[in-house]
C-alpha cells in the first residue's frame, strides 16, 4: 500500500548540509535541530518529526535563549 491509502506520512529531514553546532545556542546553524535532535532523528516517530518540524520556524541558531527570571521586591 502507499502512503494515500494508509494515510502514513514520511516526514523528511530538515537537514541543509550546513551541519555546525553553534556554541551559544546550542543548535545547527543549517537546521536549527539540537545535536540530539539531528542524532535521534531516524528514530523519531512521524509525530515527533513533524513536531520539531512546526518549532524550527521559531528557533535562530545565533541567538541564545535567556531565561527570564522574576525579580525579587528588592531590586
């Protein structure tokens, strides 16, 4: 059967060739996946691709994600 018939989706690899990891963020430069994310991708289900897929968009490679703190009454 193909894909039409059963309904399965193979999601390909966001992969540019551009294979760095940035050491600030922490992602590829091409793909914008984690080095744990580019080593686990054949693993990963088709809704776990298309997941990390949907979030690519929203990550760059050359900014570094800070995390927000509350600050204290006092500061």
């Amino acid at each position: 059967m193909n894909a039409a018939v059963t309904g399965a989706v193979n999601v390909l690899t966001p992969c540019l060739g551009i294979c760095r990891i940035n050491r600030s963020t922490q992602l590829c430069e091409g793909c914008h996946r984690t080095a744990a994310e580019v080593a686990e991708w054949l693993f990963y289900s088709n809704e776990q691709k298309q997941d990390i897929m949907q979030q690519l968009a929203s990550r760059d490679p050359f900014i570094p994600t800070v995390a927000v703190t509350k600050k204290s009454e006092h500061d």
